[in-house]
C-alpha cells in the first residue's frame, strides 16, 4: 500500500495538482457543556482526509531537512523544529 500512495504522491507533485476533494473537509459539531438546545454549546471541528493531511505534511517534512542540511535554521531552532508536534498547515 505504501508503495501505492508514494507513486500517487510523486505524480501529483509532478503534476503541481491535488484533487479537489482532498482539500474539502467536513464539519462537525461537537457539544462543550451546557444544554444541547443551544447552539452557542457548540464547537465546530473540522475532518479533513487522510490522504491530504499525509500529502501537507510531506513538504513540511522535505522543507525541513533541506533547511537542517543547508545550515538555513540556526542550531538553536532544529531541535525545537524537529520534535515540534507536526501541524500540516504551519509552513
């Protein structure tokens, strides 16, 4: 499977084309307290597919390296950048 999703991963890179619904994501209310009747006890959380979060986080991770291995970051900041938890949309 992975060998799958990789090749489907380097022909959209080649391509500098994602498929529309793989940006698109779902919206979901989620109760935080109170009475289910009101709606301000309600927060919104956005699903999103698998396929895309793995496809975002792809060039965080490619963007990263090349910068560690190009001495782009200082020294300071690598251990910091590299054990950040990993937020797809934070590049």
């Amino acid at each position: 499977m992975l060998v799958h999703i990789a090749t489907l991963f380097k022909l959209l890179i080649a391509k500098a084309n994602i498929p529309r619904f793989w940006k698109e994501a779902r919206l979901t209310a989620i109760h935080k307290k109170g009475p289910l009747t009101q709606p301000g006890n309600y927060r919104m959380i956005a699903i999103s597919g698998t396929l895309y979060t793995l496809y975002a986080i792809l060039p965080r991770s490619m963007i990263l390296d090349w910068c560690i291995q190009h001495y782009k970051i200082p020294d300071t900041r690598v251990f910091i950048q590299a054990e950040a938890p990993c937020n797809p949309y934070s590049f």
